[in-house]
C-alpha cells in the first residue's frame, strides 16, 4: 500500500511537471507570437509610410519642375502640399529623438499621412529598438532622407524666388533642373534602402519565430511522449508536414515581399515620368523637342507594357495547372517571331528554324512562355555593333526529352550575371527588361519538369537550352 501510495505521488508529480512545464511553453509562445506580431506590424506601418514619403516626394518634384517650366502657381501650392509629408514624418523623427509628447509626435506622422491605427506601434517600436542594428540603420537612412528632402525644399524656394522675380533662361532651367534630379535620384534610393533594410530585419525575426516555435513545440512533444508515445507519433508527422508548410510559407512571403515593393515602384515610375514629360510637353512649343518628348514618353509605355506582359505571365504560370494539349511548335514560333515583328531591331535580325519535332502533345502557355521570353531575350540584348545579326531556334528529340535551343550571337552575359540572370527583377540594363522574363521562363520550365541551362561569352553570344519530358511527339 505504502508503494502504491509512493507510485502514486511520484507519477502525480511527473505528470504536474509535464503540465507546468506545457504551460509554460505554451504561455512562451503565446507572449513571443504577440510580440512578434506587434514588431512586425510596427515594421509594416514604417515600410508603408515610407511609401507615402516617396509618392509624396516624387509627386512634389513633379509639380515643381512644371512649375519651373510653366509658372503656373497652382503647381507651386501643389508642391508646398506634398512636401508636408516628408516634413511631417521629418519632424515626427525628430520629436521621437527629443523625448517631445506623444500628441505632438503623431500630429507629425498624420501629416506624414501615416494611418492613425498605427500612430501607436510606431512610437513603441523607435522609443524600444532603435538600437537594434536593422532598425538603427533604417532610422539613419530616415535621417539621411530628410537632410535630402531639406535640399529640395531650399531648390524649391530658390526656384520660386527667382521665378517672382524674373524670367529664368533656358540655361538656368537645365541647371535646376539637374539639380532636382541629382536630388530625387538619391532619394529613390535612399528610401529603397530604407524600406529593404526593414524587410530584411521582418525576414531575420520571421525565421528567429519559426526557429523558436519549433524549439517550444518540440518541448511540448517530448513532455507529451512520456505518457502518450503513439500520439506524439502522430503529432511529429502533423507537425513536419506544419514545418513544411512554413517553410513554404516563409519563402512565398519573402518572394512576394520583393515582389509587391519591386513591382509598386517598376509600375509608379513610368507614369510618374509619363506625367512629368506631358506636362512640359503642353508648355513646349518646339517641334523637335515635343518629338523627343513623345520619344521618351513611348519608351516608358513600352517599359510599362512588357512589365505588365512579364505580370501576367507570372499570374498564369503560378495560378493555371498544368494542360497536355496538342502543339503546333511551328506555328508557336511563327506567332512569337510575329509578336516581336514592331521591335526596331527585330527587323535587322535573321531568324532561322530548325524544327526536327513539328508537333508534340504539351502545355501551350508554358510552351509559349519559354518560346516568347527566349526570342524577346535575344532580341533585345542583340548587338548592335555586328553587321550580321542571327537568332537560330533549334527542337529536337533527344528521348525522352524534347530539347529546345534559342542560340544568338547578341551581346553576351557576363561571367559574374551567369548565376543571376534567372532570379525574380535581376536585370542587367533596366531600360531593356523588367527582371521577371527568365524567372517566369525558369518556373515555367520547373512546371514542366524540365530544366534550362545557359552558355554565354560576354560580346560573343549565347545559348539556352531547354529540356521538358516528351509526352507524345507527331
């Protein structure tokens, strides 16, 4: 009895330690999970007012230079406007520094356009961790930019000075004009760095959350197993497939990340050049500048209609399941080779076919996909210094693949790009593609469970080559 008593207690007690000890990695979860949250919601709130600093700051240099050119004042007060902004998040920074009240902190980050709900876990999370390395390199770089947008500021009151007081000469425009634009272009990257330096420390703290979940939940697994071996079983194969899944989760949420940021700002930039050129193309009365305007304006739109082109496919291809359908791979490239027919240089470039397999039963939009990018490629990185341009489309069976070869000899990759070229908004000229065309190419070709490789030599040419298992060739 007295053993059985002793038994007793002994597995009492375990079983209180097992609790205690769940509890607690519970609770740890529970408080580290909130926490995180609350850490990266504040980083979310600083990446998105960021975002309405920079709107605010290239929609005030826009207004200003049609103000240079037009002197029109509703320009200038459209200007004063935006710049408020900028100075609203300045002056918030400088409170936060100087232990000034809360109240009159958030009157600086409304006027920032930052959103009320937020006010809150911004404050919270500069006055506890502006030492942390990310976010003291991120609130130097806030510095930084308001120091810039004090020089713009003080280019705007110089210009406006001197338009009351006379007419500024062409000469006098373009120095301004140069000055506005040396000053915007360190901005746009001095807010990129900004924003990428908080996205980067979000990714750091998302990885110490799902290292540290995994470290408590396995606790929890090894208490548990003690008494209840064949339920734990079941958790740990629920729980890798959970790990998986977060892992999958984590890698989608950084992709999407560079994705949103690199796409909000490739897609602004157009239309904010766009407006920019119509507003002094409506005050320019010279036919050969308009002309040059009109120039300029057709190659943002064409930038902007590949990008969106690059968008879509990158839709289709994530979201469409695989089809098997039958393909007319000459007509494929006969329509492709047609698509890029209004390319200036397209019509300087000798296209030859070699089509060993005419048709084969496949997925026509990825077939398409890989067929479109690669011509576009070559197409556009051809080389304009060589007198006889050539782009050689090769398919044939190499059982049981179906191989397909884009050889050209254009302007080549560099060595060091080799490893790069396939990675989402990698570009080596930004006036030549948006960066998405060779990584939407690579998930295509992986779709298919094929593969792509590259063979260049920078100013000799190059070649890629794609194999996709053959489903059944006519």
């Amino acid at each position: 009895m007295e053993k059985c008593d002793k038994k007793y207690r002994i597995t009492f007690s375990n079983v209180f330690i097992l609790l205690l000890v769940i509890i607690l990695a519970c609770t740890s979860l529970i408080f580290l999970n909130g926490f995180t949250i609350k850490i990266l919601s504040a980083s979310r709130a600083y990446v998105n007012g960021e975002s309405h600093y920079s709107k605010a700051q290239k929609d005030a240099v826009r207004h200003l230079i049609t103000y240079l050119y037009t002197h029109d004042k509703k320009q200038w007060n459209l200007y004063l406007k935006e710049m408020k902004v900028p100075f609203g998040d300045g002056s918030a920074r400088i409170g936060l520094l100087t232990n000034t009240p809360d109240y009159k902190i958030k009157e600086g980050f409304i006027q920032g356009r930052n959103s009320h709900k937020d006010l809150d876990d911004i404050i919270w999370l500069f006055r506890n961790f502006n030492s942390v390395p990310f976010l003291n390199k991120a609130i130097k770089e806030w510095e930084q930019g308001d120091k810039l947008i004090k020089e713009l500021s003080n280019i705007g009151n110089n210009v406006n000075e001197k338009i009351s007081r006379y007419n500024l000469s062409n000469t006098d425009r373009q120095k301004i004009l140069l000055e506005i634009s040396e000053i915007s272009d360190r901005l746009t990257i001095n807010e990129r760095n900004f924003s990428n330096t908080l996205g980067d420390g979000t990714h750091i703290i998302k990885d110490y959350l799902i290292y540290t979940n995994i470290f408590f939940i396995l606790i929890i697994i090894s208490s548990v197993s003690i008494y209840y071996h064949i339920t734990v079983k079941r958790i740990m194969n629920s729980n890798k497939e959970i790990e998986i899944n977060n892992q999958n989760l984590v890698t989608a949420n950084k992709e999407l990340d560079k994705f949103v940021y690199s796409a909000s700002h490739d897609l602004r930039s157009p239309i904010t050049s766009l407006k920019g050129l119509v507003e002094i193309a409506k005050e320019e009365d010279n036919l050969g500048e308009i002309r040059n305007y009109l120039a300029l304006m057709e190659q943002s739109l064409s930038k902007q209609d590949q990008f969106i082109s690059d968008i879509i496919d990158y839709s289709r291809n994530k979201r469409l399941g695989v089809r098997n359908e039958e393909i007319n791979l000459n007509e494929a490239i006969e329509e492709v080779i047609s698509q890029h027919k209004h390319i200036k240089e397209a019509n300087e470039i000798q296209i030859h076919k070699d089509l060993a397999v005419k048709k084969i039963n496949g997925d026509p939009l990825r077939i398409k996909i890989i067929l479109n990018n690669l011509v576009s490629n070559a197409i556009k990185y051809s080389d304009k210094n060589k007198s006889s341009k050539f782009i050689h489309i090769k398919i044939f069976n190499t059982n049981p693949f179906l191989k397909i070869e884009v050889q050209d000899n254009g302007i080549g990759i560099k060595e060091e790009f080799i490893d790069k070229i396939f990675d989402m908004f990698f570009v080596t000229n930004t006036n030549l593609g948006s960066g998405l065309g060779l990584y939407i190419t690579k998930e295509a070709v992986d779709n298919l469970n094929g593969s792509i490789t590259v063979n260049s030599k920078h100013t000799i040419g190059t070649t890629f080559t794609v194999l996709i298992p053959i489903q059944y060739e006519m």
